[in-house]
C-alpha cells in the first residue's frame, strides 16, 4: 500500500539519522505482528529476523534501539500523527474499495499518553 513511502513523504528522512520515520514504524507494526512486546525489546527482536528483507536493504538490527525509536516516534507525533492515521485510512479505504458502512476509524484516541498527561 506505499506505507513507507507515504511516511517518509509526511516526515522527511533526516540525513543525519541512520533510520527513518518509516523504518521504526514498520519494524514496531510487524514486532506487534510477531507477538508484541514491550518495545524496550524490539532492538533484541530486530536481531532475530531479517531486517533487510522485512524493511529495507542495509538496515542494520542495532539501529532500531529504544532511543532511535523515541526519537522517530517524537517526530512523527510533531508531524501531526492524527491527521496522518486519518490520511493512511483514507487511503486503505480506497485502495480496498471499502463500503463506508464497513468502514470505521477513530482517530480521537489516537495519542492517549497525551490526554492523561494533559489529565493529570
């Protein structure tokens, strides 16, 4: 569906970072996909499979550490994360040609850590 693509065209690839936006992204959906856990350990997880394959080629597992991740998570939230999950859905509802009356997203709840921060 051009997910990497369309995250690397919403946040641009920081030269300076051995990762983008869309690495981490994929890596933490197909670590969920593998059985999630905490992302503390997704870095362990990255050794175990094939990086190169999975996400792109010359992806090193040790680039994805929890503070790459932090980093990345950072930026796509600054982004604008709820307009863009809006965006992605919008797009997988076209691509898959989806009836609107099978067709729910809620992106309200799309940063809850910030609402129970702001709670607090």
């Amino acid at each position: 569906m051009g997910l990497p693509q369309w995250i690397d065209h919403l946040i641009p690839i920081d030269s300076q970072c051995q990762t983008r936006v869309s690495n981490a992204v994929q890596a933490i959906l197909y670590h969920v996909f593998d059985g999630r856990q905490a992302l503390v350990h997704l870095e362990h997880w990255a050794q175990e499979v094939d990086c190169e394959t999975l996400i792109r080629s010359g992806l090193h597992p040790s680039w994805l550490n929890d503070d790459a991740l932090a980093r990345h998570l950072d930026r796509l939230y600054e982004a604008g994360i709820r307009k863009g999950i809006s965006a992605c859905l919008i797009q997988i509802y076209r691509k898959e040609s989806l009836s609107l009356r099978a067709f729910h997203a809620d992106t309200t709840a799309a940063c809850p850590v910030k609402r129970g921060i702001e709670a607090i």
